[in-house]
C-alpha cells in the first residue's frame, strides 16, 4: 500500500532504504528512488512499466552537489547560476568518480542533472543527502502528474510512498539541454526557453527526432541519440558457450565460457536489471583483456523488465556501422 504523507524525514529514510517515493517538483511528481542504488534505480523502472532503459534525471539540493557528479564546463555554471533552482536539466560527461548507478544513466557516459526550485523537493534532497533519480511518477506512455492524487492514481501499490506538496506550478517537464559533446543542443522543451537558455550561452541547436529500428538509446529523457555498446560482439540466445567466449548469465550458467557475469542466479528480473549495464562493462573490459572473441548472453523472458533488458541487449547486440 502506499502512503500519502508529508513527513520529509520519513521520505528520506524511505530513499535511503532503496524504496521509491514520489515527490512534488515545480514541474510534475517525480518518482524518486536513490541514483547511487542500482535495485532501486531498476525499481523505477519496473514501477513505471518503462520499455526502455532511457537515461533518468538525477536531482540535487544545488549546482556544487550536481557538479561533483559531473564535468561542468563555464556553460553549465552560467546556466546554473541563472535557472537553477529551477526546470532547466543539463546533460554533461560524468565525472570519473561519479557514484550514481550505471543503470540511471542508461550505460552511457554522460548524466542528466537538475536542481528542482520546489520547495518540498528541496528539503527533501537535503535529507535524503543522496541523489535522487527521478523520472515523472506516472505508468509510462501516461500524462505526466501535477498532484499526489495523480500520482496515487497511477502508483498507488508500485511505490512506498508519495510526499504530498500541493500541485506543481509549472505542469511541463523541465527542458532538457546537451552540453556534453561541445555544442548545445536542446533535447526537450520545457519550463525553460530556448531564448532563455540562448541569452547566456548564445546560439542552442535543436535536436530532431530520430526513428530507427531498433532505437538507439536516448542520450537523455527527450531525444534518441547514441549508446554505449560493449567492443566485443554480443551473441543473444545463446544454449551454448564456447572457451573464447564471456557469458551474460541469467539463473543457472552455461559451462565453457572463459568468465562469467551472472545478471541473477534466482532470475529476479529487477536484480538482472540492476547488474545489467555493470555486467556488460565488465564482461568487455575483461574479457578483452583475457582475448574472449564474443560476449554470449543466455535468454531472459520478455515478462516485466524482462522486454526492457532484452530491449538493450538486442541494441547491444545490433550490426555495428
């Protein structure tokens, strides 16, 4: 059952637990779960139905607690300075020792990052004293919410708990801005204009949509755009593994393979979900190293988080160009 409360402390032990607690933004309710926990991170997911792992946004109390997550060029400081707190997210290179959970990320070597200005999401940020990856707290593919009943509406029994704050003031998303690659590019319009933004750092691109089949992942919530893909080939559905190969394991593993990483010996689909992007990294760096030709990756059921995790293995996996 979830709760409906108002007790910031008792949100922020929740977060710090690995549960998942909605939360009010000036944009929409979040559905927070701690950046740095790679179970609760997956929770999110699943609570949302989510189809793809596409990066979430990692929330912040201020510019100095994002920024030591992430490289920060004078750009992102001048923005900050001017709409942080604020609907502006920023998506710039991870910092090296960067904590937040490869899954947040969607695998990728950049974050999206946001300061919310909402006063609720503010003290609570300060409590949790963690980053809190938080999406909109709805069921994918519905209306974003602007009130706790929203929420309760869409989550009520996938979350622990939902941190009333009255309605959201500015009822669009954040707008969502590429700083990561040495350009600007606006991913997603939001609560900050393009003037706005082109006002202190001068001219921003715009980013079109992208269909391709299938769909790379998104370099942030708002535009599809490239993703990380190990150097080894990856072989899905494998019954099978040979001595030269490393293996994805899911349940009981293949015998041959010259290393294994195990997703979940018990075939929890939220633990596979969690290890997923830790697993193929370390399946490629080691296995590079120990001369493996391949990564070979046993079936996962399309069930649940299932579709997600074989969604990202099929791009994977995809003919490199």
């Amino acid at each position: 059952m979830t709760v409906l409360t108002r007790d910031i402390e008792e949100a922020a032990r929740l977060l710090r637990a690995g549960q998942l607690v909605a939360f009010p933004t000036e944009t929409v309710y979040g559905l927070g779960g701690d950046a740095t926990d790679d179970h609760a991170v997956a929770g999110i997911f699943e609570a949302k139905g989510r189809p793809h792992f596409n990066p979430l946004i990692c929330h912040y109390p201020d510019a100095e607690a994002a920024f030591a997550h992430v490289l920060a060029d004078d750009r992102a400081r001048a923005l900050a300075a001017q709409f942080w707190p604020g609907p502006l997210t920023m998506v710039l290179r991870r910092h090296p020792k960067c904590p937040v959970a490869l899954l947040a990320g969607a695998g990728l070597d950049t974050l999206a990052v946001r300061v919310p200005a909402h006063p609720v999401a503010q003290a609570l940020l300060r409590a949790v004293g963690r980053p809190v990856a938080a999406p909109s707290a709805n069921r994918s593919g519905r209306i974003s919410p602007t009130s706790a009943a929203h929420v309760m509406a869409e989550l009520s029994g996938r979350i622990a708990a939902v941190l009333e704050g009255g309605d959201c003031e500015v009822g669009v998303e954040s707008s969502v801005l590429d700083l990561s690659s040495g350009g600007a590019v606006l991913l997603r319009h939001g609560g900050v204009t393009r003037e706005a933004i082109e006002a202190v750092i001068g001219r921003v691109g715009t980013a079109l949509p992208i269909t391709a089949a299938p769909a790379p992942t998104l370099r942030s919530p708002g535009l599809l755009l490239s993703h990380y893909a190990p150097g080894l080939p990856v072989r899905l559905n494998a019954t099978d593994v040979s001595p030269d190969e490393a293996l994805l394991a899911f349940g009981s593993p293949l015998p041959g393979a010259r290393l294994t990483w195990n997703l979940s010996e018990g075939q929890d689909l939220r633990q596979a979900a969690a290890r997923l992007f830790a697993g193929l990294r370390w399946l490629d760096e080691e296995g590079t190293r120990l001369g493996c030709v391949r990564i070979a990756v046993q079936p996962l059921p399309e069930a649940g988080l299932g579709a997600a995790i074989n969604d990202r293995l099929t791009r994977a996996a995809a003919p490199r160009e």
